[in-house]
C-alpha cells in the first residue's frame, strides 16, 4: 500500500526503495487512507459527466477503499 504520510511516517520504505511504500504489516495511518481516497471518489462521483478513464479510476478507486476495509478489520 501506498504510505498516506510520505516521508512522515516511520514505515515509509522510501529512502530503501525509492517508493513511498508502507513496510508495516498493517498501516497504522489506514484511516488517512481511507479518508484519501473517499475524497477522490467523491471529486469523480461530483462530475456531472465522466469519462471512461475516470470511469474506470473510479472503479479502482472504489476497490481499493473496500480493500483498505476489509484489511482494517
């Protein structure tokens, strides 16, 4: 999972990596990242009209808030 405080938290691999990416089993910050992407769905749902390509990034963007989810507990 993408780390939600890059280069603020402690279990961001990037200076390792060169990838803001979360080293811990379970993201301590996940309710940051839920919080993210429930406003960029909200951004694409608040359009009047989408185009395929938000239509599609909605879609992954709402499989990656159930996920985040079902990994929260």
């Amino acid at each position: 999972m993408l780390c939600p405080l890059p280069g603020k938290c402690m279990h961001d691999e990037f200076i390792r990596t060169g990838v803001h990416f979360c080293s811990a089993p379970r993201c301590p910050h996940a309710r940051l990242v839920r919080m993210a992407l429930g406003e960029q769905i909200q951004a694409i749902c608040r359009k009047e009209q989408r185009t395929e390509a938000e239509e599609r990034q909605l879609e992954r963007l709402k499989k990656e808030y159930a996920r985040t989810l079902l990994e929260s507990g």
